[in-house]
C-alpha cells in the first residue's frame, strides 16, 4: 500500500488560528479513570500513547461541568480550580508528542444514576432509576454558567477547546427534542425554544474562551427515538450553533434509550455517513463523521466523496494506538481493527468499570501491562492458535523470545474462525488477519495442520509450554443425544452440516445466540449486510423526514423457524452482553424465534425433542437439534500433577476455563502470560 493512498484522511485542517495535522479525531470515551484523581497518571499515559499514534485530535472522556450532571455518584468534574493540577497532567503528556486534545463538557441530564439528577422535564429516563427534577430559570442560567466555568478551566488546563456534548439522549439533547422538553416557557416548545440552550452556551462559552479557543459541539443528527428531531429541525439547529461560534459539528446516532443499534459490529461500516454528508451542505464549519468507521479506506473514501471534513473513531483507538502512523506508513495491514463488540470497552463502562479492549488488553492499561525486551531469549512453545495462543504468541515474540506456535487445523484463528460466519460479526476476520501479519513480521514458527504431543514438546526442550488448545463441545445427557438429527454448533457453524427448516436449539447462551442468528439466513453471506438493508429492517428513514428518523421496519423474511432453549428459569440472554445483548434479543424477536426458559429435556427421537416446559409435556417437531449446551476444555497436555522436571507448563484460554467462549479473557490472559515470562 502507498504511502501517498490516504491523502485526504492525512492532509492537514487549517481551523484559522490552529492547525489539526491531520483529519483523524479520536472520539470521546469513558475509560473510567476520568473519575478518580489518582487515576490521572494512568490516563495520561493512555492519551500520551494514542498522540504519539499520530492521531489529530483527541476528545476525552465525559468530564461533567457540575455535580448535577454526574453520570455516577462522584465523576469526573472540572468545576474547581483546584481540579486543573490534575488534567494538565493529560495535556502536557499530548502536547509532548505533538497531539491536541480537547475536554468533552458532558451533563448526563436524566441520564445520570444518581439522585441529584436534572432535565428539561420531568421525566424519568428508562435507563436510570432516578426521577429528575426540572430546571427552573435559575437552574438553567446556573446549568449555563457551569459549562462557561468548565470551558475556562479546560483552557486553563491546557486543553486546545471543548466539545460540547449535545447527542446520546444527554441533557443537551433532552432539551432540544420533543421527547424530554415538554417546556412552555422559552426553553420549551418550537425547535427556537428548545435549541435555546444548547445555543446559548457555546455563545457563551465562545465569549468567555475567545475566538482562538476550539469549540466542537456533538450534534445529535439522527435520534432514533419518538418524539426526536426531524431533519429541518436539526439542521436550524445547527446552523444557530454555527452561528453561536461553534468551530467544527462532530454527529451523533442515537439515544442510549434507542431500539435500534448504532455502534455494534452488526452496523454496517460507515452506515451513517451519508447522513454527515447532508449536514456538511446545510452549513459552513467543518463536520465530522463517527460511528463504525474503522479502517483507514472507508475514512479516505468518505472524506474524498464529500461526506464530511474529519472522521471521528474512539473503539478504534482502544485496539490500536498507532492506527493513524500505519496508516501513513501505508502498513493497513498491520492495524489491530477495532471489531466493534463492546466487550471490553462499553460493557465495562456500563458496568462501572474500567474499560479496555477486547482485542488490545493493554487499552487503559498502558502502565500496568507493560511488554518490556525479555532479559533472557526463551523457547517457548504454545500449543493451540486460537485467540490466547494468538495473542501469547505475539506478545512474547515481540519481546525477543523464540516461539514455536502449533495447531492441528489448517488455519489460525480457533474459535474466530467460526464467529465471523455469523451475520453481522464478518469483522472478526479482521483479528485474525492481524494475528496472522504479526505472527509473520515477528517471526514466528507457525506450525500448523500439526496435533503436537507432549512428549514430543519435551523432547524439544523448549523452555515454557502454553497449552492454549481450547475446548470440545460438551453434549448433555438427553436420551437419544444420538440421534442422527443432532448436530453440535461446529457441525453447523463449520462443518456446513445440512440443516432442515424446523430447528429446536439446546442452550441460549452466547453461542445459541449466535447459531440462532446464523440459521435464520439461508445461505449465510459472508459479506455484510447492505447499508439500505439493515436500515429498511431495523426501521431507520436516513433523510430523517420523520421525528427521530424512524420508519416502520421491514425485517427479512427467516429462512427457518427456531426454538431456542434453556434449562435455566432466568430470560434467554441474560448472560449476554449489557450493551449489545438486547440487538441480539430484538433480532431473534424480530424474526419470530421462539425462545423458552426453564425447560427440562426428555429425549430425541424421530417425532422430535420432547421437553417439558412450566409442567406441560410438548413435543417440538423439529428436523435438527443443534447443541449449543456448553463445553469442556481440552488440556490433555498438561502434565500430570506434581510432575517434575521439563519446561514449564502454562493453561490459559479456554484450556484453562470452559465456560462460555471468552475470547476477552483469553487474549488477555495470553498477554499477560506473555508479559511475564
């Protein structure tokens, strides 16, 4: 790849009185160490490695501009002055590297999940339990003075501007939709009313900061919910923030509150740039484009088609810091792509903890994961190229030790291999393409098609063993288990077993989930899901003509009708992802899947499975029964306790725990297995 293959993603955005070297803007995310002031010096190591990435702008994390706005009891605030010794720590680790950064002003408005919650309204949020008090006048311009002494201090700090957060359904977009702003005063009612005071801050942020001073307000350009703007309404809007002295418009998708997803990897690439491309018209600043762009092509070729000035990535920046640098060494193919599951980053947020990265373990981590030049060269060899064995593989490499890596399948990538069939995760292909071109640059002995034995490893003399073999399909006692119609997931998923119209599914964890979603396409692309497609069937109107931007949806006809079962009482999926768990259910729902819980099987046999459900005997007619009903990890290389002598023994993946396939746990235990040898 050129060099020269990016110019418009690496050419430079003269703003007047600054420069942004390029148009890359690393999006706001909570990492969760924005909240504590001794977590500072962690965070100003993760934002030092992602300027010296190159990137052009980053934005932090929601900082709130007055303890009304926390999103959690005691979050990060930039009200004090006293607080400014804290954040200069985070702009002068940016500044050193050459990056610019600003401070997301964020007020969660009802949003919050603490008492002292305020809206425009009212109105309780669905996702808080917490009934928020409606500003009066006072607490308005007191709301209004907050955001201006946060701006100040942000200068003060050393940040190069703000940006406003007006989208997601927080208190800025409260105001401004009809939803939450049921108003009849001058802050309520019209759009003129309800745009007052989103527009009336960034004036006064704008007079207060000066002209020299960035000032980027998060534009919520699609809501997504009922009773949400329509497209006249968004861009008068915005027009008056331009107006108001706003620098740059980056765009926002979606409430939280939403049914419809706009970040997980089922969204198709890009799928909202069209919408940026309409606001860029209606006015004159630069806007900016964000959500599910990830790799360095799609930002180019929406740059260049005209569908935005700069492209906003955060997740993207969570797998690898240094997206933009190998971007312009022309090294795409050694990006670790950001594959959009929300496992480690959004679940963990909204889990109050800290966030990662599924595929990067070191994201917010940067000073406790560190991979240091080994002091001793060891042979290692690690037995499995799933993602653990993948990910210890690399990382010890990079460190100088010699690696030997076996799997007995054709192709790396383990339980990947079968995740990317899945219709709307065709990005983890993506991991494995990574892994592979590291394993290569690194050097790596990759033996593949080769079942290793142990006493083959030991006669090698290899100075450590990783077993990262994985696990088996664990089949359940159900009489007649046996039976041809059954199937296991791998016959499914990869082995392209044939399977019939009617399917009862046995388990409804993360892998039912998922064969659910396979079996109700036929055949299962291997490509994604058409822009247009996923809209018409997710009901999204991308000309927002109607409030919120909703249309009916239009879900594809299934290829089969599926039972998706579970032994326990609680409600299929729970175990699944917070953020992402409810597209899987909604999508199942949508497409009349039928799913029970607490059901007790009795046998298989050609009428069917027989199950008992609530104390009712049913008989599902099924041609297939699929078992997704767990697994059990394969370790038969481990030695036997208490043996002595010979490497070192290590399990880490899911030879190590078989529960549900966590591709989070083992790549972080690979690293950090990796690190410490």
């Amino acid at each position: 790849m050129s060099i020269n293959a990016y110019p418009h993603l690496l050419s430079p955005l003269d703003l007047g009185f600054t420069t942004l070297k390029n148009r890359v803007i690393m999006g706001s995310m909570h990492t969760g160490l924005e909240d504590r002031f001794y977590h500072y010096g962690k965070l100003a190591a993760f934002y030092r490695e992602r300027a010296r990435g190159g990137v052009g702008l980053i934005v932090t994390g929601g900082i709130s501009p007055n303890r009304q706005g926390w999103l959690l009891p005691f979050g990060g605030t930039l009200n004090f002055a006293g607080d400014v010794v804290n954040h200069r720590r985070v702009t002068r680790a940016v500044h050193e590297e050459g990056g610019k950064i600003l401070l997301q002003i964020l007020h969660a408005g009802r949003y919050g999940y603490q008492p002292l919650v305020v809206s425009a309204s009212n109105l309780k949020s669905p996702i808080s339990p917490f009934k928020p008090k409606a500003l009066d006048e006072r607490g308005i311009e007191k709301t209004i003075a907050a955001y201006v002494r946060c701006a100040r201090l942000a200068r003060r700090a050393g940040y190069d501007g703000v940006e406003v957060m007006g989208s997601e359904g927080y208190l800025l977009n409260q105001f401004l939709c009809a939803r939450t702003n049921r108003r009849t005063d001058r802050w309520g009612g019209g759009i003129e009313g309800r745009m007052r005071l989103v527009v009336e801050i960034v004036r006064r942020i704008r007079a207060a900061v000066g002209p020299d001073f960035i000032i980027m307000h998060r534009h919520s350009v699609l809501d997504l919910v009922e009773g949400g703007n329509t497209w006249d309404e968004i861009v008068q809007a915005a027009q008056a923030l331009e107006g108001a002295g706003a620098t740059i418009l980056n765009t926002g998708y979606g409430w939280h509150e939403a049914r419809i997803p706009t970040i997980v990897t089922s969204v198709p690439r890009a799928a909202f740039a069209a919408i940026a491309g309409r606001l860029r018209s209606a006015v004159r600043i630069p806007v900016v484009a964000s959500n599910r762009i990830n790799m360095p092509d799609d930002a180019e070729r929406l740059l260049a088609g005209g569908q935005a000035d700069l492209v906003s990535m955060a997740r993207p920046f969570l797998a690898d810091p240094d997206w933009v640098n190998k971007a312009q060494a022309g090294q795409a193919d050694r990006i670790n792509t950001c594959i959009a599951c929300n496992q480690a980053c959004l679940d963990h947020t909204f889990a109050n903890r800290r966030a990662s990265c599924l595929v990067n373990p070191r994201a917010c981590h940067e000073t406790e994961l560190v991979y240091r030049p080994a002091r001793r060269r060891r042979r290692i060899a690690i037995v499995g190229a799933g993602p653990a064995g993948l990910s210890a593989a690399t990382v010890a490499a990079g460190r100088g030790h010699a690696v030997t890596l076996f799997d007995a399948h054709d192709r790396i990538g383990g339980q990947f291999n079968t995740a990317m069939r899945i219709p709307g995760k065709e990005e983890f292909a993506e991991t494995i393409r990574y892994f592979g071109r590291q394993l290569a640059l690194l050097g790596v002995d990759l033996r593949l098609g080769t079942r290793v034995t142990r006493e083959a490893l030991l006669a090698e003399g290899y100075d450590d063993v990783i077993v990262a073999t994985g696990v088996t399909v664990r089949r359940p006692r159900i009489d007649g288990i046996d039976h041809p119609k059954v199937l296991t997931y791998l016959d499914v998923l990869r082995g392209g077993a044939a399977v019939g119209r009617k399917v009862a599914i046995v388990g409804a964890g993360g892998i039912g989930f998922d064969t659910a979603e396979f079996l109700l396409h036929a055949p299962a692309s291997s490509q994604p899901q058409p822009v247009d497609a996923w809209m018409a069937e997710w009901g999204v109107d991308p000309q927002v003509a109607t409030p919120g931007g909703l249309v009916p949806p239009h879900p594809v006809t299934p290829a089969r009708s599926i039972w998706l079962l579970q032994r326990k009482t609680t409600r299929p999926g729970a175990g699944l992802g917070k953020t992402t768990g409810w597209v899987h259910r909604a999508t199942l729902q949508r497409h009349g899947v039928t799913m029970l819980a607490g059901v007790q099987y009795e046998r298989i046999d050609d009428a069917g499975l027989h199950i008992t459900v609530g104390g009712e005997r049913r008989v599902l007619d099924v041609d297939n029964v699929v078992i997704c009903a767990g697994q059990e990890s394969l370790a038969e290389l481990m030695p036997p306790e208490g043996a002595r002598g010979g490497p070192a023994f290590h399990r880490i993946g899911g030879a190590a725990l078989a529960a549900e396939l966590d591709a989070k746990r083992a790549i972080r235990e690979g690293a950090e297995l990796a690190a410490r040898l």
